[in-house]
C-alpha cells in the first residue's frame, strides 16, 4: 500500500496535469491519497423505485423507460429547456434538464435507465427536475459522492478511484497487525477500501467505514502517545506534605466542595503515586479552577519544587499573576510574570531567577516554552485553558523539567470523548459546583430592530453602577453587515450612550495597551468596554453585568458560553443579550441553547450534536490533525482504539517491530500535516 503514495495522481487515465491540481485542492495527488479520500456521502441507486412508490421530496433513484421527448424550448438567451416522459409500465412522469443537450441526446432514443434526483408531485402530475442518469444494466448500486472543489465533479472523481483500485497489488499489507482486527472484528484493509469507494450492500459500507475509522482513530491515538513521550515515566518529583489547607487559609472566601475535591486528587496524585500527575480538571466558568491550580502550586512549591503556569493570553496571564501574587503575599512564596511585553532587561532576570530558584511560580504565555528559559526543579507544570495549545506546544514545556507533574485545566468544557481524544490518557476532575450565590446569567435572543432598546437596558444598569461589555467579532469592517468593533465605537458615540465613558479592546492591540484598558476596565473607570473575543477567555471583572454579543451566529455555543462567563461573576444579576438578524431555524436554533441553559457542560454536547466534532474546535485549536472519517464523538471506537493502542504500545513501545511498520508510517503520515511530525520518532 505505501508504495501507491508514491506513484503521483496524473499517471491515472483523464488525469492532466490541470485535473491533477484541481486534486492537489482536495488535498490529493497520489493513488494512495486518493484511496484515502473517502466519499462524504452515499447515494443509494440500489433499489430502484417504482413512480408511484416512490418518497416525494425527497432524493430517490426511479427505473423508468424513455417514452418520447419533447422539442428542446429556449426560455432565455443563454438557457435551454431539455424535457421527457419516462414511464415504469404504470405511471409516468416527466423529467427536465436545463442546457443539458449532451444527457438528453442519449435518453431521447429510448432505452431502460435510473433516475436519481428529487421527485415532485403536483396533482396527478410527476417530475423530476436535472436528475443524474445512469443506464439501468449497469447503474444499479450504492454510489460514492465525493467531496468535490470547482470543475472537478464527483463522477470525475469515482473514475479515478475506479482506476486506482485496480491498481491495488493482490495483497495489500494491512497496517493493523492481525491478532487487532480479529478481537475488534474488523474487516481487511483491502475490503475496506474497496467498500468505503464502492460498497457491495449497505453492510459492508457499514464495515468498511468501521475498520477505516479504527484505524484513523488508532493512528491517532499512537501518534498523540509519541509526542507525549510516551509510556508513562516514573515519577521523580513525589512530595511528602499536603499543604492545601494552610493555603485554603489565605483565600477570602472557603472552597467549595468541588474544589476541595479537585486539589486533593491533584495532591494525591503528586504523593502516592509511582508516576508523574497527569490530571484533566473541568469546570464551567466561574467554578474557582484558578483557586485550584493556586492550591495545587502551594503544595508543590512547598515541597520544594518549582511550578510553570502558562495562560493563553497576555491579558490572562496577567490577572493570574495578580491573583496569586496578592495570595501569595506575606508567605515565601515567589511568583514571576513572563509574557512576550516584558522588557529584555527584566527577562534576563527571570531567566536567571528560574534557573537559580529563586522563582517558585512562574507564569506567563507562550513565552514560558522560549529556549532561553530553563528551569532548576520544574515539578509541576499548570496550563489554562489547555485546548488552545497545539500538541508540540504542551510538550515543550513539559520537556523543561524531569517528567514534572502535570496539570491541565480547561474552561471550556469539552466532551468527555473529546477530552480523552486531545489529552490521551489523563485522569479527570470535574468542578461540578459554582461558588455559592452565583445567579444564573439570564440571556436573551434579539434581532438588530431591538438595538435601541437593549442600549437602553445597558443604560440603566450604569446608571445603576454596573459595567458592560459589547462584544464584535472583528476589529475592522471587511466583511459587509458585519459589526466592526471600530466602527461600532464610532455609531455608539452618536447615541445616548455616548456620553458614557467608552473603550474598544482588541487583539491588534499592544499588550501594554491591553493590560491598560483592561485595568482601567477592571477599576471601574470605564463604562462600557467594546471588545473582539480577546476578553472571551478568564478575564474576571464582577462589577460587569450585562454583555451584548453582535453578531452571535458567528460564534460557536461554547464560545458564546465562555463570553457570557465574564458577566455573572458579582453579587448582582447579570445579563446576556444575543443580536442576530440571521433568518435560518438551525441558526437560531443553535442560539436558543444559550437563553434556555447555563450549564457549560450541556452547552458543549449540543454544540457537538448540532455542528459535528469537525466544527467543535479547528484543528489548529487543539493541534489535532484532521480526521478524514472518524466520528470523534463516538466513544465506543473511542475506546476500543484506545485498548489497541495500549496493547501495541506494551508490546511494541516504539514500533519498532516489523509488523508495526505499516502503523508507523500512517502515524507520520498523519501527523505530518500538523507540523508536529519532527516530535515522532
Ligand atoms: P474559572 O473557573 O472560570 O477560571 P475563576 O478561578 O476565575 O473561575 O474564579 C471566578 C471567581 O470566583 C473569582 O473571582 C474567584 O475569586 C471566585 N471564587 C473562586 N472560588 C470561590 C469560592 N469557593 N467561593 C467564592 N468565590 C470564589
Ligand atoms: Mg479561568
């Protein structure tokens, strides 16, 4: 089989070097890749209907014979008119194609064919309108629909496969060693190609697409256990002392029980165990996951290690640094900031200070896995918000320290399928409980016709002592009807609102001018606050009481949810208004969600039920490569992948064995085009 990646896709029949750049957009330019590019749908052509019986509305596949065909009429200058009766020996019906002169030159002669498309009933009256047509002796079957790009046509595209399974060699090495497909029962690598492309019956469509989703899942799942250096190491950094309670002592208010619970599962894991920490913690935004990290760092720290917390952004990192430095005060407990804004001068400072130890905590931003940073006891290493680093990120920090414990905290919460699938193997713990008094944020859906009247709404609430947030999805109008977060400074102003004390917050912004406004923001010396999603994550100002989202078709419900999270942090009621002027169900359906629950948890799953895990998180967010085929929220394969991975990796712990070779190289294969493949080995 991996001798088909090499063979390019223009030594394939009616593939030009034109044609083999229309594949090279699909992503395709071996016989091998196109043998991986699965159909994206099925059209069943394999019982044909009888007129009469056949769904309406619907797409159907109807035998029929030609019975006459009418003279071709010419509507409009550039728009022909191509019409027949068909019949099935009962009813008849009438089929139309538009400037297909070439399709009604071959039916008009008569004959027995198949036609697949939409079938209309308007009184006694069938038609079907530019049906696809296939001679019924040869047409009868389940047909792969392709995902196609501009002047290249599925058909186009089901020639070349057809082409290219010919040339699969008789016997094709499976990359799934054997002794896993027999205890998952999966079909043949050979069997599945053949089937994914082409399927004998509905069944072995079923198999096929089974066996090839296994095997993308297990690639996967090895490949993600590579970059994480794999086997689990033995730990060097066990502690002896729980120090959680003296901490719980410098808080302001007493943990919640959730809390209580996630800190001493991350210390017994630090104690007890034979091997480093690796810990998941979930919850919900305002659960107190930064009072948990705060905890989980005091005990490490007094234990004599050193703790890396990294943020996603300056502006987080920033207020973490706040957060625990005020904490931390009047205890020996040392804590560094290091984001890319800090000046040379102050970062060589730092750098030595990690290195001599006499920085306990240090955090900051991506600028924590800069190659000048070196630590002298990293133990511990903290990320917030964990899904916006890319895999090789994570691991760069991790590799600073001797298989430090790890910690990963994340905000959105993300299904627990999903969680296993980005994190691999890591223990969880869920904040299932918000602080006490926290009220539920009351959210509303509105169209742009009710602007005037929600303006008012925030008014109101400054006049009463609140804070607002507008949230924009871009900074500059590039895109038409789309609320500019500049432009709409500029519109706000000319209202009564304008006389209000006003800021825009954006991610073009410098970071000092950031932090700026955002403490300003913080102070209560700005009224309303016009931001992008910059704020989106962990920004915490309990003041605020209303967030108006613009345009909130544009964001994903579990990015919505983390917006509306910066609101509702305070004693007083919070609001989210929703603006949306878009027309379509699904659309608003989707906003709904958001006014009928708070819970961050049921928010995600509908989020992943109504726009499929592909949308969930772009691969780029999490660093996953893209999966072709498999339905990441399907946990059953899940873990059944994840049982095979473990057994390959007990026997095998670098693949190195001969039967494992396939594997190896599908790893690469995959991993290559997320640009992490330099971390396999
Ligand atoms: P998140 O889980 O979204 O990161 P934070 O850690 O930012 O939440 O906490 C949100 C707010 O709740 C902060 O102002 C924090 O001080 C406060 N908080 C955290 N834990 C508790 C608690 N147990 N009781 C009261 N307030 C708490
Ligand atoms: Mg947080």
């Amino acid at each position: 089989m991996s001798s088909l990646f090499k063979i390019p896709i223009q030594q394939l029949n009616g593939v030009g070097s034109r044609r083999a750049e229309l594949f090279h957009k699909l992503g395709v330019d071996t016989v091998g890749t196109l043998l991986h590019f699965y159909p994206r749908a099925y059209e069943d052509w394999s019982h044909p209907y009888r007129i009469a019986d056949a769904p309406t509305d619907n797409m159907c596949c109807i035998k029929a014979n030609i019975e006459g065909a009418y003279p071709p009429a010419r509507i409009r200058g550039n728009m022909t008119i191509f019409k027949l009766d068909v019949c099935d020996g009962y009813d008849r019906m009438t089929v139309t194609f538009f400037n297909q002169k070439y399709t009604y030159d071959k039916l008009k002669n008569g004959g027995e064919f198949l036609f697949y498309g939409t079938l209309k009933h308007n009184f006694s009256l069938y038609e079907m309108a530019s049906p696809t047509v296939l001679p019924a002796d040869v047409g009868e079957g389940i047909h792969p629909v392709y995902p196609q790009t501009a002047n290249l046509t599925s058909r186009q595209i089901e020639s070349a496969v057809r082409q290219a399974i010919a040339m699969l060699p008789e016997k094709i090495n499976d990359p799934v060693p054997e002794n896993i497909l027999d205890k998952f029962g999966l079909c043949s690598l050979d069997f599945a190609i053949r089937n994914v492309h082409f399927p004998k019956d509905e069944n072995s469509l079923l198999s096929a697409r089974k066996r090839l989703a296994f095997e993308e899942l297990l690639i996967l799942q090895l490949g993600m256990v590579q970059i994480k250096g794999g086997r689990k190491k033995a730990t060097t950094h066990q502690i002896q002392k729980d120090y959680s309670d003296e901490f719980f002592s410098f808080l302001p208010f007493s943990p919640t029980n959730a809390q209580k619970k996630a800190v001493s599962e991350c210390v017994s894991d630090m104690m007890n165990q034979p091997s480093p920490m690796n810990r998941l913690v979930q919850g919900d935004v305002g659960s107190g996951k930064t009072a948990v990290a705060a905890a989980v760092c005091y005990t490490a720290v007094k234990n004599g290690l050193q703790c890396a917390f990294m943020a996603p952004t300056e502006i987080l990192a920033a207020q973490h640094f706040k957060t625990l430095s005020e904490l931390f005060d009047g205890t020996d407990v040392n804590v560094g900031l290091l984001t890319g804004s800090v000046t040379a001068a102050k970062k060589r400072k730092i750098y030595e200070n990690l290195k001599d130890g006499s920085i306990d905590i240090i955090i900051g931003t991506h600028a924590l896995i800069s190659e000048n940073v070196e630590f002298k006891k990293l133990g511990l290493v903290v990320t917030d918000e964990q899904h916006r680093f890319g895999v090789a990120q994570r691991s760069t920090l991790i590799e600073k320290g001797d298989s430090p414990h790890i910690l990963v905290m994340s905000a959105t919460p993300i299904p627990r399928t999903l969680a296993l699938m980005i994190f691999g193997d890591l223990d969880l713990s869920i904040l299932d409980e918000l602080p006490p008094g926290r009220q539920k944020v009351e959210t509303f859906l509105i169209d742009g016709s009710k602007r005037q009247r929600a303006y008012g709404f925030l008014k109101k609430h400054i006049d009463n002592g609140n804070q607002c947030y507008i949230v924009c999805p871009l900074v500059e109008q590039n895109e038409t009807n789309l609320a500019s977060a500049k432009e709409y400074v500029e519109r706000l102003k000319k209202t009564f609102l304008g006389s209000y004390r006003i800021a825009l917050l954006h991610g073009k912004m410098k970071p000092s001018e950031k932090d700026n406004i955002m403490s300003e923001f913080s102070a209560g010396n700005i009224d309303i606050l016009i931001s992008t999603t910059v704020i989106e994550v962990g920004v915490d100002v309990p003041n605020a009481t209303v967030m108006m989202i613009e345009n909130s078709e544009r964001f994903g419900l579990s990015q919505l949810h983390q917006l509306r999270g910066r609101v509702g942090r305070g004693k007083n009621k919070s609001y989210c208004i929703l603006v949306s002027d878009i027309q379509k169900e699904s659309s608003l359906e989707r906003l709904r969600v958001m006014c009928k629950t708070n819970d961050g948890f049921k928010i995600a799953d509908e989020d992943l039920r109504l726009r499929g895990p592909g949308d969930f998180f772009g691969s780029r967010q999490h660093g996953l490569p893209e999966l072709k085929i498999a339905d990441i929220s399907s946990m059953t394969l899940l873990e059944e992948t994840q049982t095979a991975a473990k057994m390959i990796l007990e026997k095998d712990p670098d693949l190195s064995l001969k039967e494992h070779q396939g594997l190896k190289f599908e790893t690469k294969r995959l991993f290559s085009k997320v640009g992490t493949s330099g971390q396999l080995q």
